[in-house]
C-alpha cells in the first residue's frame, strides 16, 4: 500500500525545505507525479511529474512555503500498486526570516529578516511589498455609428511590478546578493505571514533589472539598498540544476568504496536517498 510522509528542515544548508518519503510502490516500474498543495492551489513539485520509481523514493521540495500548513499528494499514474492517489498529513516550515533564491540553484539562498541586527544581514526596505498592479490585454474595437467602442479582454495576469528592495549592511551580504541576482533572472522569493501576508507563499518572480547603491550614513557604516521589482511568473518544471553534495564531498570522507559499505552496513537503501555522506 502506497504511504508518504513529510518531514520539514528549516537549516540553510542549503535552505529550507521539506523532505517526502514514499513507499509501498511495489515491486516494479511506476510513474509518479508529486503535488503541492498550499494556499489554496494544487501545484507540481518541480522535477517531480512522471517520475519513474520502484517501490520508493525520497523527495525533496527546495519550494516549500513558510509559516503555513502545507501538504503532499503522490498521485501513481501506473505501476503494481495501479493508479492511486495519497496524500500526506499537513506539515508548516516555520522561519522567522524570508528567502531569496534562484529556484533551480538552492544553495543561492539568501536569508532575508524582519529588521537590521547587530551583526547586520539583509532586510526588506519599507516600501516593499506593499503596491501591486494586475494588468489585462485589453483591445478596443470601434463600431460605425456608436461612439461606445467594443472590448476583448484577457484574463488578468497575475500581480506584476512586485516590490522586494533589500537593505544590507555588510560586504558578505552585499556579495551574496549580487552573487545571486548576476546568475538568475528568475528568482523564488518565500515569505513567512509573520513578516507579509500579501504575496503568495512560493512566489516566483522574474526580474528584469536590479539597482545597487552604496551610501555612508553617519553612523560610518556603509549601507547597501537594492532596488528590485519583479513580475509573478511560473514555477519551473524541471528539477535543480545542482547537486547539494559533491563528488569532492564524498571523496574526502570516503577514501574506499569499503568504507562507504561499512558506513550503511545496516541502513536501507532509502537511508542512503536522505543522507547520501551522512549514513
């Protein structure tokens, strides 16, 4: 019988995420699909439709949103255990920051806090996220002898001209964040309710052009504001692009194959899915 269960990981290494095991698949080839659902919507995890799988699998969702209850739907298109759906019991990531990534690369996380701390990070300038515009195509078509035209709208797109201005205060940071927006223009920007309630929970964004400007204060420390807007876009399909241990990883703690044995000696192979050097 198909089971799944979600465990939540709220450490930065790389970033938050949330990990899905699914077993009882059966002996044998089945296609899988795995679904999100948060905040109202049933979504694809990105990378995981269609996947072919034998008898279990551990997922993970670099995705996830924070500070709501979010569940997991494995839906089996074909296999042994024929076609089923299940869903897992709700979990919530809960973060008291905000995170910025490149949605394919999730060791580009930033951390992004409520307020300036005394050992600095990034925060949200004021103005963010707080003005949205929701634009329609809209065409007129005049008509002899009226002087009322007729409309053809489209459906109206999601929010656009998203406001997620960053404030840093230190050269790590400011690094950091340029690192990240130099590589993608497509960026996932997740926000728990306790910071803002106004953007959806997984929000994608893409980001066309990114202000940076430096200025000392007289408090002689030098402040980094980056000027960032962004229109709602759709999440990826494919899975990311990197992988979140290295062949060097494994190298270092692992000089013979031997070793590794030893390691999982007593462990499945499904240990070895969730924590391939850690045993």
């Amino acid at each position: 019988m198909v089971a799944v269960t979600v465990e939540a990981f709220t450490d930065y290494a790389p970033c938050p995420r949330a990990g899905v095991t699914i077993t009882g698949l059966g002996v044998g080839d089945s296609v899988v699909s795995l679904w999100r659902i948060a905040d109202g919507l049933r979504e694809p995890v990105s990378g995981a439709r269609r996947l072919s799988l034998v008898d279990s699998a551990y997922l993970i969702d670099y995705h996830v949103p924070f500070g709501r209850p979010v569940s997991y739907e494995v839906e089996v298109i074909s296999g042994p255990a024929g076609p089923t759906r299940v869903t897992a019991a709700a979990v919530t990531v809960d973060s008291d920051t905000a995170c910025i990534m490149d949605p394919l690369v999730p060791q580009s996380a930033v951390a992004v806090s409520r307020r300036l701390s005394r050992n600095g990070g990034v925060v949200f300038m004021v103005t963010a996220m707080r003005d949205f515009e929701y634009a329609a195509d809209v065409s007129l078509i005049r008509l002899m002898g009226s002087d009322r035209p007729m409309a053809l709208i489209g459906q109206r797109a999601a929010a656009k001209g998203i406001d997620i201005s960053l404030v840093t205060d230190m050269a790590e940071q400011n690094s950091k964040v340029r690192n990240l927006f130099a590589q993608a223009s497509q960026v996932l920007v997740r926000v728990p309710p306790s910071i803002s309630d106004s953007i959806q929970g997984a929000c994608f964004l893409a980001v066309a052009t990114v202000g940076e400007t430096s200025r000392k204060p007289h408090t002689g420390s030098e402040v980094t504001t980056w000027a960032i807007k962004g229109d709602t876009v759709a999440a990826p399909t494919i899975k990311v692009l990197t992988a979140t241990f290295t062949y060097g990883d494994v190298e270092i703690l692992f000089s013979t194959y031997g070793q590794k044995q030893t390691l999982m000696a007593d462990k499945t192979y499904l240990d070895d899915l969730k924590n391939p050097i850690g045993g």
